[in-house]
C-alpha cells in the first residue's frame, strides 16, 4: 500500500472508533461498511497506478523496439537508393561513352 491508502486507512479505522464511542451500533455498523468500501477503493487506486505504470513500461519497451526497426528500415532504403543511385551514374557514362562513340 503506498501512503495515501494508509492515511486512508487510519481516517477511516478513527471515524470507526469515534462511531462506537458514541454507542450507535447501527452507526458503527454503518461507518464500518463506508470504511470497508472506501479501503477497497483505495486497494482498487493502487491497482490502477501499479497498472498504469506497468502500461507505461510496455509503451516504453515498444517505442524501443520500433525505433530499432525504423533504424535498420531507414539503413536499409539508404542502401537501395545508394546503390541505386550509383547504377544511374553508371549508365549515365555508359549513354554518354555509346553516344560519343556513335558521332562521327
């Protein structure tokens, strides 16, 4: 339990003893229910946080591993337009040695 749901706790586990003080049972029995509803909504708080971070870790590792994989995406298209791009130098002289050797 993280603090807050303590301090929740003891507010409650107070009201509680103040309610019987007064000597209402049906009082006590009242604010004892109101304090098991509010305890489990505490308990259910702490499970949402522990899932949201939980949920932020799995986002994390998932942005890692597709920011590896555009990584080697990107890598791999420099490549092909690398090579690409050379081959069109190539025939570029190509043309231009074929042309000039076709003139007169």
């Amino acid at each position: 339990m993280d603090v807050e749901a303590e301090i929740l706790d003891l507010k409650l586990r107070v009201r509680a003893l103040e309610a019987s003080e007064a000597g209402g049972a049906p009082i006590a029995a009242t604010t004892s229910g109101m304090a098991a509803v509010e305890a489990e909504i505490a308990d259910f708080r702490t499970e949402v946080r522990q899932d949201l971070v939980v949920l932020g870790d799995e986002l994390a590792g998932f942005r890692w591993h597709t920011n590896e994989r555009l990584k080697s995406l990107r890598a791999e298209t420099l490549d092909g337009l690398t090579s690409l791009f050379r081959d069109m130098i190539e025939l570029r002289l190509m043309l231009d040695w074929l042309l000039e050797k076709d003139r007169p």
